[in-house]
C-alpha cells in the first residue's frame, strides 16, 4: 500500500504498555534530546540514527500504522513482502539495542518554550529539545459497500505495492474524482483487462486527452454510481452498480482521501500547504519545519511516502537534527 504507509499516529490510543530499553536516567527524568512521534517507518529510522548517534531519544507510538490492512510491503530492497507488523518489529528491537526508549502511548497536548514539552495521555509529561514528528495519515475510503471491509485485500490502492501480486486479472477503478484516471492509466501496466467506474465523475469531466488515453490503454470506461461490491467466497467477483447491473471483477483499485494527521504542526504553529492530497507542512529539504527545532518526515510530510522513502525521510531528518545539535552545543561552548 502507499505509503504504506506508514506512520503512527497522535490519535488513537493503542494501551499503554511501556516496551522501555534505555540507558540513564530518562524514565525517572522525563528529559530528553529528541522525541520522534510515531512509530512507523518513518519515526523508527529516525530513532535508529539517533540512537546510534548517542542521542537520548524517546518513541511515541499510538500503534496505528497506515498499512496495517496490508498482510505485506512490496518494492524495499531485502524486505520486499515483508509482513507490515514484523518489519515494525524488526525495527522496535533495533532501535532498543541503542538506548531508545519506545512507549505505546498517544500525545494529547504539546507546547514550546525554547524545548518541547510534550503531554501523553498515560499521564506523563516529557521534554526534549528537538522533536520529530512522524504522525502520517489516514486513509478515507469511499462509503461504497465492502470496501472498507476487503481494503488491503482485492481492494487495492497503490499498484506499485501490490500490482505483481494480482497482474493479468479483471481490473475496476473506482472513480472518485478526474484524477481517478490517471489511476486507471497506471494500472493498465499490469492488466489489459481494465474497467473504469466513473462513480462520482460525470463523463462530461473527461478530457479529450482523457478519453483518448483510455482507449489507447484498452479501459473500458462505465458511467454510473456503484452501489456495492460483489463478493462470494470472501473473495471479490464483480462491481454492482445502483441501476442494478453487474460487472465482473476481481480487483477494485481505489484512491482514498488522504487525511495527514497535521495536529501536532497546528498546536505549534507551523507553516501549512495546501496540495491536492491534503495539507502538510511546509519543510526544507532535510525536514525541517518553520518552527525551529521542529521536524517532519513520512508521510506526516507528504502523501507519496511509501515505507522505503518514509524510512529515508526519517534517517534524512534524524542525521541533519544530530548535526544542528552538535553545532548549537559547540557554539554555546565558545
């Protein structure tokens, strides 16, 4: 899945069982160098580089990863269908090696004053003087019946994370908006049986260019709502429209409304954008936020993260903070 995403979130509570594996003094302390909020790809590589660099870190992790319908994660060098939950573990027991202290617990308030004061909603109250967020998004998926209950299975997102597994079968797109076919488009790469449900596009939005595209790549192009899906076996056979007509199928790809978990950026006052997929905050090419000491990576930064650039993100944004603390000590030394 997309980005599969990847991150964790500040809403969400998932217990507050603590997994604590730190040097010092921390835990009694509540002090930190650096807080990473999430505990996705994202949040996890950026502990890694931390850790290893000697940083006092703490983890937030709220346990709800953006690709946790998904049984795997294609398209990351050695870790290709890999299961979603055992590279997160994987990367828990890394991060541990290094001192980082990792709790399952949410944020629910957070304020500055030079360093970060942060509120979890076990009761606790810690302190850093960096903090990462890495909260990514949720996905809103179309209120079409079955959808929801079959996302990450034959209801599918990102053919880049799940094409090769279902190639040459009957493909639909469930159109939720103009952009649906360049959707289309993409995934007729892996199927030449492609269907396109206009769904909530009139055909009248279509481009010329668009219609031309699609006949060119063999999509077929079917105009009314879809009311359900069809599913026998608990498998899906087809796309059923409201008029009452069926149509066969045994893949729907869809396009869900990217929500990014910006809360945190709000609270602190942090230069937004708005783009397409939603509103994220505006950063340098390291991460860094308009708030200084604040930074963003995942999909808490941008929609197309999908785990192997989350990861990179959060290892781009961890080593450029580790660098701007080593210099902000020196020079308070001079």
């Amino acid at each position: 899945m997309t980005e599969q995403t990847e991150q964790t979130g500040p809403t969400g509570n998932a217990g507050n069982t603590r997994n604590t594996r730190n040097t010092g003094n921390t835990e009694s302390t509540g002090t930190y160098e650096v807080i990473v909020v999430g505990g996705g790809a994202a949040g996890l590589s950026a502990a890694l580089v931390l850790g290893r660099a000697r940083r006092r870190t703490l983890v937030v992790d709220a346990g709800e990863p953006r690709n946790a319908p998904a049984a795997h994660m294609q398209g990351y060098l050695t870790r290709d269908g890999m299961p979603p939950d055992g590279f997160l573990a994987a990367g828990r027991e890394e991060i541990a090696r290094y001192g980082v202290e990792l709790v399952r617990d949410r944020v629910t308030d957070i304020a500055r004053d030079g360093d970060f004061t942060v509120a979890l909603d076990s009761g606790r109250t810690v302190r850093a003087r960096r903090l990462i967020v890495a909260t990514g998004l949720k996905d809103e998926l179309p209120a079409v019946e079955g959808v929801a209950e079959r996302f990450g299975r034959d209801v599918l997102h990102c053919p880049y994370c799940h094409g090769w597994e279902v190639r040459d079968q009957a493909f639909g797109v469930l159109a939720a908006n103009a952009l649906s076919v360049h959707q289309a488009l993409m995934v007729s790469q892996w199927s030449k049986d492609v269907t396109l449900f206009l769904h909530e596009v009139a055909e009248s939005e279509l481009s010329e260019q668009d219609v031309r595209r699609l006949a060119a790549a063999g999509v077929k192009v079917v105009p009314g709502r879809v009311a359900g899906l069809v599913v026998e076996d608990d498998r899906l056979t087809g796309v059923r429209l409201a008029d009452g007509s069926a149509y066969d199928r045994e893949v729907l790809f869809v396009a869900p409304r990217p929500v990014p978990r910006t809360e945190l950026f709000v609270k602190l006052g942090a230069e937004l954008t708005e783009t397409p997929f939603g509103t994220y905050p505006v950063i340098d090419e390291r991460g860094l936020t308009s708030v200084p000491g604040l930074w963003a990576a995942g999909n808490a930064s941008g929609f197309a993260e999908q785990v192997v650039n989350a990861a990179s993100r959060g290892y781009r944004a961890a080593a450029a903070l580790n660098g701007e603390l080593l210099f902000a000590d020196l020079d308070a030394t001079l």
